[in-house]
C-alpha cells in the first residue's frame, strides 16, 4: 500500500446520519465491559500490530486525514485560528507531501470554540474542510440547558457543519439513562444538518460500564459520533476505554444496520500512538471506519510528531519539533 492510496482511498458512499430509535432500557441495563479482559486485550496491541516503511508512511498520511485539527484555548485569537486552518489545508510541506504521493492531503476539519467559527469557516472557504465547534458548556456542560441548546444553533448559524456537544455526567454517574436520552436527542435536534458528535467524558464516567451503557444510550438518541473526552479531564482517550465504545458501536450496528462514528480525543500526541488505534479500528470495525466520516483523531500536537516522522521516511532524518508548528 502505498501513502496515497491509504489516505486517499475514501470510499465514495454517503451514509445516512443515525436517525436514533426508542430507549431501550432492556440493552442498555445488559450492557456490560470486562475490565481485566479489555485490559489484556488492549495491551497486546502494540506488539501485534507494527508497521514499517511504506506501510507506516501510508497508515500515518491516513492518520493526517483523520485529525480534527483542534485549537480550545482561553487565549484563543483570531491570528492563531487562521494558521491552524492554513497548516489543515497543508498539513506538511508541500515538497515532503509531493514526494509522498500526496499533493492535496488535508486535514479531516478544524475544532474551535463558537466566537472563533466565523474565523475559521472565512479562512477554510472553498476548500471542503468542514468547521466542528465545540459546545453546550464545553468543557463541564454545567450551564442552564437553555443556554447550552441556543449555544448548538448560534454556531451552526455561523457556519459550524459540526458540534461536539458534552454531556451531563450526572446522568450517567445517577443511572438516569432517560435523562441523558431527553439531553441527547435534544441536541441532536438542535443541530438540524450539523452532526453531532457527543461527548462522553470517559475520564469521569467512573467504570467501563457505565462508558458502555453511556455510549449505547448516546446512540440510541441520535448522536452521529461518540467521543471519548473534552481533553481537559484528568483522563482522556485510552485504549480501554476506546475498545469499549468501538464494542458499543458495533452492536449498534449489528443490531440497527446503522453506522455510528467513533473520536478519540486528548492525550495522543505521539504517531505510533495513532497507529495502534488505527489497528484497532480496522480489528474491532473494519475498514469502513478508517475514513472521515466514522472516524477522528481530537488531536493539535499529534500532526506535529506525524510530520516528523514522513520527513524521516522521506529523507532519512529527524527535524526539530520547532519546524512543524501547528499554528
């Protein structure tokens, strides 16, 4: 395989967004995660699957086209979102990026907070990288829910094609899956054409069955993705507990015929850690899952160590950290 045709052999079927169905308290009540299973089983991943190469080189322009490139800072500003668009449209020198294969490699979207949307959509026009804002109280999602669904149509006028809503915690944490059910299919509503990928907050969820029956709830009210964390919690992304909503979705497929994203977000910084999820997604998923519409990296750090790592395929050596700059 070579870098351009892994990463840009997206499949050119349109799926439909997930319509939702009724809760079914009976699934989610049997919905269950074996720790010190997934445990082992997750450990075994780096070891097993190793690429090398070419290979690697492809499976990491793949990882590039994956990435909502992310900027969730207090300090924010409209310069610094500009060039975090301008590195999305070119994610690496263009020389390395020719000598690839892979003039035309972009980003899969940017992330931003809502006041800096209309920045972003300005600098991304005419491109076809979609703007992803985050919302609804990001990151606690503690502020009054009639604010939190004004806040998801404020930034789908402004142009925002997808919204990471946040959770209430409290409804997972209480058992209240009824609650979280109304909460979700609220949002997602409040969308309208906008996906929306829901954000769990693994790192605060207490225990894998609880990310489980979370993930399947989330699901069942509607959301397009399900997504680890906010990247602010003490505990972001993990294999554990990525195995475990893959598992979720995948019933959910089984059960519905009906394909649900996956995001992994906070705490991958590193190229070898994108390509042990990678394998992951293609074990538990297949193939289908490795393409933008099923399937991101929540990452701002992560395409920096990535960009290293080709210009070593391409030329031998290693470059300073300071030379990819993210924005």
């Amino acid at each position: 395989m070579t870098p351009s045709s892994a990463a840009k052999g997206a499949t050119s079927d349109h799926l439909p967004r997930n319509p939702g169905m009724p809760l079914d308290m009976d699934w989610v009540m049997r919905a269950q995660a074996n720790t010190s299973a997934i445990e082992r089983r997750v450990a075994s991943l780096p070891g097993r699957r190793s690429v090398k190469k070419d290979h690697q080189a492809a499976w990491l322009c793949k990882a590039v086209s994956l990435i909502d490139l992310t900027t969730l800072s207090g300090d924010d500003s409209a310069g610094r979102v500009r060039r975090l668009c301008a590195k999305a449209r070119q994610p690496a020198e263009p020389a390395l990026l020719e000598a690839l294969g892979m003039t035309g490699l972009t980003t899969a979207a940017v992330c931003v907070y809502h006041d800096m949307v209309a920045t972003a959509v300005d600098a991304l026009q005419g491109t076809g990288i979609p703007v992803a804002a985050v919302s609804t109280g990001f990151p606690a999602g503690l502020s009054p829910f009639h604010l939190r669904i004004a806040e998801i149509g404020e930034s789908v006028a402004a142009g925002a094609a997808e919204i990471d809503i946040v959770i209430s915690r409290r409804h997972v944490l209480t058992g209240d899956w009824q609650a979280l059910y109304d909460e979700m299919a609220a949002m997602r509503a409040a969308c309208g054409d906008a996906h929306v990928k829901a954000i769990l907050a693994t790192g605060e969820l207490g225990t894998l069955r609880n990310v489980a029956r979370a993930s399947l709830v989330c699901m069942m009210a509607g959301a397009d993705f399900i997504k680890t964390s906010t990247g602010k919690e003490g505990v972001n992304a993990t294999l554990p507990v990525t195995l475990t909503m893959l598992r979720a979705i995948r019933d959910y497929h089984d059960r519905t015929g009906v394909h649900v994203g996956y995001k992994p977000a906070g705490g991958i910084a590193k190229a070898k850690d994108a390509l042990v999820y990678l394998s992951l997604i293609k074990d538990e998923l297949g193939n289908r899952w490795l393409q933008p519409d099923l399937f991101r990296f929540g990452a701002s750090s992560l395409l920096g160590d990535i960009e290293r790592q080709l210009e070593h395929h391409v030329t031998g050596n290693y470059s300073a950290g300071w030379r990819h700059a993210i924005g």
